[in-house]
C-alpha cells in the first residue's frame, strides 16, 4: 500500500489538480483513480492553458467548435466541460459509492466576472446546466462579491466550490455564506443537500513569507494557517447551529487544501502533504506532487484538530514583521488578478490556434 492510500485510509481524500485531453485518452486518470486513490479533480484556467498550448490534442475539437460558430469564452467552456464530463463520468462510481462525497471535478467561472456577484451567479448557473453532470462543482472566488454570488448559488442550489480563500477568516466567510444559502433553502420547503467545498491556499504562503523570514520559520506560514483553519473547520461542524442544519439532511462543507505542491526545491517536495494529512478533508495534488508521495511519502500523524502549535507559530511569525492578515488580503488580490491574465492568455491561446488550424484548412470549392 502506497502513502497515498494510507491517506485515504486515514479518511482524507485526494484530488488531482489537473486535467488534459491526454490525461483521458491515454488512461492515466483512470489509474490514478484505481492505483493512487485519486477520487476528484479540480481545474483552472491555467491548467487549461497549458493542456491546450502544448501539443495537438485540443486541434480537432477547436476546428470543429469553430466552424459551429463557437468562439471566445464560449468556445472554452465547451473545450473545457468536454473534459470534465469525460473526467465525472469516470469518477460517477466513486460519487456514487461515497453517496455523493466524493467523485467530484471542478470547472471556473469567468475571473473577469469577479467584482460582480450578479453576474457571477449567471455564470455559475449557466456551466451548471451546460456540465450535465451531477458531480460537476463550480467554482466561484470567495472575495466579497463573490461571497454574495456562492450563498445565491447554494440556494439555487448549485454545488459549489469556493475558491481563493487564504486565511481563516477567509474560511469562515466562506462557511457564513454556505450556512446562510442552506438556512434560506430550509425556510423556502427546499432540499438542503448541496454541496460545497471551501479551498485554502496553502504554499502561497511561503512563497510570499520565506525572503522575510529567519530560516527556523520558513515553510511554516501556510500549515499553521491550515492549522488555524482545521480547527475552526472542526469546531463549526459541531456547533450547535450546524447541527440543526445537519438534522434536516444538510451536509458538511468539506475544506479542501488547494496549492499543495511544493515550490523551493530545497524543500521536502512532499512538505505539504505530509503536513496537511487531516481526516474529513480534500488535499488537492498536482501530479508532480502525487507521483511524489506515491513514491516516497511517509505520514507523520494528523492534523490535531485543536490547530496544535499553529498560534504560537503564527504568533512568531508575527513577530518576525510579517502582518499575516495584511498578507491574507494581498494573496487574495494577487490570486484574483492571476486568475485574470491566466483567462486572458487561455482565450488569446485558443484564439491563435484557432486562426492557425483555419488557415491550414482546405478553401471551399468554388460554386
């Protein structure tokens, strides 16, 4: 039994932070599934990016979409939701066997949609309708206005996962807006079981506190952060108010670990990982990272759900001169602007292929 399996054991789930047209046609999902106890995935549009820039795999569908009069945003979220109802068909007996747990894929709304909770709601509904698939979470930005946007689609009863959260206060507010679309499901007559799951960006942390820290507390931030954000997890879910909601049919909103790979190569490339290993969570790996610990993982306990040392090492860290709620608010902002010129490259990419691959093509006879 490999250390990916000894996690799933420990009631962790693992999900795959990637997805390509490869990944579905050669089988290579299908045995991380079977042999690395991969039971989701999550997509972004800079992984779509790269799917669609680096080779031919994307070529006969982006000509045919074209010709359809698909183009622009339209023409990649077709490109996408082909890949992840492939991607949730394979998962549906997991979805099914964990009684809708597990067996998720994810898909982005627009990040140019961010400051707009209207719109972004729109958006949310529309990729719902076109996935087809009931293991087809959206992904909305838990920012301010995207907070506004997840309660509404929770109580239109949209699964949703909440992206680009940082800090435990993000967490929570997050939480707040999931607990608040399921109570107004309630007093509506309607079926409180919606799923969520609430994304904690984890080595973002250190990539932005390690050139401002003593070595002694490097690669520390973003698992006491996780720390922090466990234990408010746990608490929340034993709460008096959640469990009112939980006697009615409502169910958890899962914290899932986002950014789990590992960035300075003088670190442990399974750090996070091993760190993070929290029974009732998502921890979501790049592939990288997953060939890593399938390998050479080892565990090391789990989380505690008091946070253990996660305040006093918070604690240092503030003392060291990094504001950590000041750094929460930057990440957060430098995320979403990520996300943008991530979506803006994507749409330029498939615009470029598509002009190639039209030019190539043979001119129509004349009548």
């Amino acid at each position: 039994m490999n250390a990916t399996w000894q996690l799933h054991g420990l009631g962790q789930s693992l999900w795959l932070d990637n997805i390509t047209r490869s990944l579905l046609d050669d089988g290579t999902l299908a045995r991380y599934i079977t042999e690395d106890a991969i039971t989701g995935l999550t997509s972004n549009p800079s992984i779509f990016d790269a799917a669609i820039g680096s080779g031919t795999a994307y070529d006969t569908a982006i000509t045919a979409k074209t010709q359809a009069g698909l183009n622009g945003e339209a023409l990649f979220i077709e490109l996408a939701l082909d890949d992840l109802r492939r991607a949730a068909d394979l998962l549906r007996p997991v979805f099914d066997a964990t009684d809708q747990v597990d067996g998720w894929v994810s898909m982005e709304i627009s990040p140019l949609l961010a400051a707009d909770a209207g719109a972004s709601l729109a958006a949310a509904r529309q990729i719902h309708t076109l996935g087809r698939r009931k293991n087809l979470f959206v992904k909305i930005p838990g920012t301010q206005e995207g907070l506004i946007a997840i309660e509404d689609a929770i109580f239109a009863g949209i699964p949703i996962n909440v992206t680009l959260l940082f800090s435990c206060a993000h967490y929570l507010a997050a939480a707040e807006a999931y607990l608040r679309g399921v109570e107004r499901r309630i007093e509506a007559g309607l079926d409180p079981c919606v799923a969520s799951v609430a994304s904690l960006f984890i080595s973002r942390w250190d990539v932005a506190a390690n050139p401002r820290l003593p070595a002694a507390l490097q690669h520390k931030l973003g698992i006491a952060v996780a720390g922090q954000t466990y234990r408010a997890y746990c608490a929340l879910f034993t709460s008096p108010r959640w469990l009112k909601l939980a006697a009615t049919g409502a169910r958890p909103q899962r914290l899932l670990w986002a950014s789990t790979g590992t960035k300075d190569p003088q670190a442990s490339d399974t750090l996070y990982v091993t760190a993070l290993a929290a029974p009732g969570t998502i921890d979501t790996l790049p592939e990288k990272t997953l060939h890593a610990f399938a390998d050479h993982g080892t565990l090391d306990g789990v989380m505690p759900i008091d946070g253990g040392n996660a305040d006093a090492v918070l604690a240092e860290i503030a003392l060291a001169g990094v504001d950590v709620n000041a750094l929460a608010a930057r990440l957060q902002h430098d995320g979403a602007e990520a996300f943008v010129k991530s979506w803006q490259q994507l749409l330029q990419r498939i615009a470029d292929k598509s002009a190639s691959l039209d030019a190539t093509q043979p001119a129509a006879p004349r009548p």
